[in-house]
C-alpha cells in the first residue's frame, strides 16, 4: 500500500506504483513517474524544472517527465531534475544531485553529496561515492567504481571563446575501470575497460584498457591483475 506523508506535496498527473513511500516535506513535481516499491524520504524534490540564467549557454527546452524505476531509495534532501531516467533498484544517497536530461541504469548507488550535470550517461552496477563530480556530457558505462571526490571536466577553455562549444565533451568512462579518491579527470579523455586510476592522479590523456595509472600527469605504471576484472569477480 503506498503511504504519502501529510507534509509531502505531490503535483498533477504524478503517477504512482503500489507500495511507494512518501516521506515528510517531500515534493513532487508534475508528471513525475514512480516505480513500484520506491522509498522517497524526508526533504527531496523530484522532477524539478531548470532554472536557466540569461548568460548561461544551455537554452530553454521542454523536459520529459522525471521517470524513476521500481525498488529506488531515494534518501534525505536528493534533487532529482525533470527529463531525468532513474534505473531499477538505485541508491541515492543524502543530498545529491541530479540534473536534467540524465540516466541511470539499474542498481547503481550513488553516494551521499554526488552532484551528476546535465546530458550524463550513467550505467548499472555503477558505485558513485560521497561528494564526487559528474560533469555535463559524461559517459559512464556498467560497474564503473567512481571513489570520493573524483573531479570530472568537460571545457579546456573554461568558459572563454565561442570555440569552445565544437569540443565540450567530459570524460569517457569504460565497463569496469575505477577511478581513485580526489583524482581529477581533463576534458574528453577516455579511461579504458578494466582500467585503474590510482587516487590523487590527473588525467590528461586516454588510459588505456587494463592498465593502471597514477600521478600527475598519469603515467602507466603496470598492467591491472586479471583477478580484479569484472569478470572474475
């Protein structure tokens, strides 16, 4: 039986599963879908619509509703954007935040502070620890471990010139790398399937699949131990 809090402020043309949970000061936004089964708890707001300054560079556009798959826990004061795609048996932790036009596959977690931009591609099995930042236009792919405070970009001209549009693109992240605590990643760059990012390193350049780097600038230093793929898990 789905329970909503007396607090909890739910807008037009929501759609509910059965059995969902609605906690205090909660609100939801028109249109919204929610799986069956899926926890939202005290203070988050779903499926809300951008707020976007005069001089920013994204234009106004019509957003999809906010889908949100079944079995989801959303936990305290999580900020979910409309047009946003949430998989299947998700964790949000405390206060993240999501921006319009991502997705999320199936059970990945996300960690307590994680801020996801816009255009973000996420997949399942993914692990996003606390405080991490998922810049716009990122490609994520599945059982990615992404560690606490990793640092993504996506602009080398950092805000200067109108050249900068032909080569925004953030990170490329392929099946099964890790990235390290507090490593940053430079505009663009691809880590390979399988690959380690060790915590603390700068990544300038793609990194191959299966090796492990570290430093700053990242340099290969070995190869990433078969008994730590994916596969062999």
């Amino acid at each position: 039986m789905t329970k909503i809090n007396k607090t909890a402020r739910i807008g037009k043309n929501v759609v509910l599963g059965e059995d969902v949970i609605i906690g205090p000061n909660a609100i939801i936004y028109e249109g919204t879908v929610i799986g069956k089964g899926t926890v939202i708890n005290e203070n988050s707001v779903l499926g809300k619509t951008p707020a976007i300054a005069g001089t920013s560079t994204l234009k106004p556009k019509s957003l999809s509703p906010l889908r949100i798959g079944e079995g989801v826990v959303i936990s305290t004061g999580v900020i979910i954007f409309r047009g946003a795609n949430i998989g299947n048996d998700c964790l949000l932790g405390d206060l993240a935040f999501i921006r319009e036009e991502c997705s999320i596959g199936k059970k990945t977690i996300i960690g307590k502070g994680v801020t996801i931009e816009n255009k973000t591609s996420i997949g399942s099995h993914v692990k996003i620890q606390a405080e991490a930042y998922i810049t716009a236009y990122t490609e994520i792919s599945d059982y990615v471990f992404i560690a606490p405070c990793v640092v993504t970009t996506n602009d080398n001209f950092m805000g200067r010139t109108k050249e900068r549009f032909k080569y925004r693109k953030g990170p490329v992240i392929r099946r099964g790398a890790r990235v390290g605590a507090c490593s940053i990643l430079l505009p663009g760059v691809t880590i390979g399937e399988e690959a380690f990012v060790a915590a603390g390193s700068i990544v300038t350049k793609n990194v191959p699949g299966y090796k492990l780097v570290m430093g700053s600038p990242a340099r290969v230093v070995r190869d990433v131990p078969d008994k730590e793929w994916v596969q062999n898990q």
